[in-house]
C-alpha cells in the first residue's frame, strides 16, 4: 500500500506566485510511489489569492487537495497549526507558496527517511553545492546566529534552524502541541522535535532562491527578535 506525503502550504497574498508554485507540486514525482496531498490554508489573503487557487482546484480534480481559509490573518505559525491538523498523509513537509524553494528537491529530504534512517529532515541554504541567490548579508548573520542559539539549548548541530523545508513523519510532528501563531514556529517546532525521545534528525543541503521585498518577502527584523525569544521561551522556560 502506497504512502502519502502532505504537502502544507500557508497562503497570504501570494496572487504572483501561487499558480506556478502548484502547478510545480503538480508535476512533482515524487520516489517509491508516494501519493501527494496538498493541503493549502489561506491566510485571509487580501489580493487573488484565494480565487487563483479556487481556479487551479478546479482545473485539476484528479488532484487531493485539501483547502481551509481563515476569515481574518492569523499568522504563518497559525496557518501550519492549521495544515497540520488537516494532514492525513505520512509524511509533512512544509511549502511556502512563494518560489525561494524548489519542491523538485523532496526526493533529497524524502531519502533519510525512506531509507529508515531519519524521522525528521531540514533542508538546509547553508550546506551543499546547490544553487543560492545571493541577498542580505545581515539576514544570513541573523538566521546563523539564531541557528547558533537554538543548537546550543536543544544540543543539535543544525547549520539552518530557520529553513522552511521541514520534513515529519506525521505522528510525531502531530503528537506536539504547538503554540506560536506567527514566525516563531521554526524555533518552536525545532526546540519540542529535539526533545522527543530517540528522534532521529537529518539534515540535507538544498537550493535557496531569495526573494526581495520588492519580490513579495515578509519576514523583517522583528521576526528575528521573536525567534530570539521564542529560543528562550521553548528551551529555558516552558519546556
């Protein structure tokens, strides 16, 4: 019997890039016959969103796509609490509807655990031969440096805590209880995954094309002073 992985993708105001970014997850092959189920949330979109992926839903009835829409913004954090309930396959993974990552890379997060060697798989910008775009030179100091924090509490060896690729297997990353709406989920996830008993946590390089605010990128410095604390909050004081 074949297994599945779902594919969680947080939505908000992504109208420029959503319709290439599925029709991407559609032509995906994924190895060993894996089975896809996307499983789209939008964030309360204030452009087309919503309405671009109605249509592509639409067009493309073969397809196990799973939809929910919030009524008014929630956050990243809660977009992917969102997704997480709904997923039914074996494995997540996590896709930004933007296209800074290359969903034809699943097969090199897929193989540590298919291969039974690994429950959860980071893909990581900062190791590897794979193509980067090159961008901010402090954003790259800030994701190190909050890499560097987080490692030190959890007492793993992660080069890139803050990647959005992020591969479950589904019964464990559902077991957590997950609290942050926004973008504190990466410190979050990472700080309760490495407590999970005998968990095995692999790390693979992958490609990086950044986006430009100008492009469509959220995240800012406050982002990065709530992940500082988020390290804090998960590791020192509710753990």
């Amino acid at each position: 019997m074949s297994k599945t992985l779902s594919i969680i993708i947080p939505a908000y105001n992504e109208q420029g890039t959503i319709l290439e970014i599925l029709e991407v997850l559609k032509n995906v092959t994924l190895p060993e016959g894996l089975q896809k189920e996307l499983v789209i949330v939008n964030d309360c979109s204030k452009d087309n969103t919503l309405a671009l992926i109605n249509q592509f839903i639409q067009e493309n009835g073969q397809m196990d796509i799973a939809i929910h829409s919030f009524t008014k913004n929630q956050g990243k954090g809660a977009a992917l609490h969102k997704g997480i309930a709904l997923a039914t396959g074996d494995y997540i993974i996590i896709q930004d509807a933007d296209l800074e990552y290359d969903p034809n890379e699943y097969t090199v997060l897929l193989k540590p655990i298919l291969s039974g060697n690994a429950d959860v798989v980071y893909g990581s910008r900062f190791m590897g031969g794979n193509p980067h775009r090159i961008l901010f030179f402090w954003h790259t100091i800030g994701n190190k440096f909050l890499t560097f924090l987080s490692n030190m509490f959890t007492n793993l060896n992660l080069t890139d805590m803050e990647t959005c690729y992020k591969l479950f297997k589904a019964d464990m990353l559902k077991s957590l209880t997950l609290q942050e709406k926004r973008f504190g989920f990466e410190p979050e996830v990472t700080a309760k995954i490495s407590r999970v008993p005998k968990v095995r946590i692999y790390e693979v390089g992958i490609s990086y094309y950044g986006r430009t605010y100008e492009e469509g990128k959220k995240i800012n410095w406050k982002d990065g002073v709530r992940a500082l604390w988020c390290i804090l909050k998960y590791n020192i004081f509710k753990r």
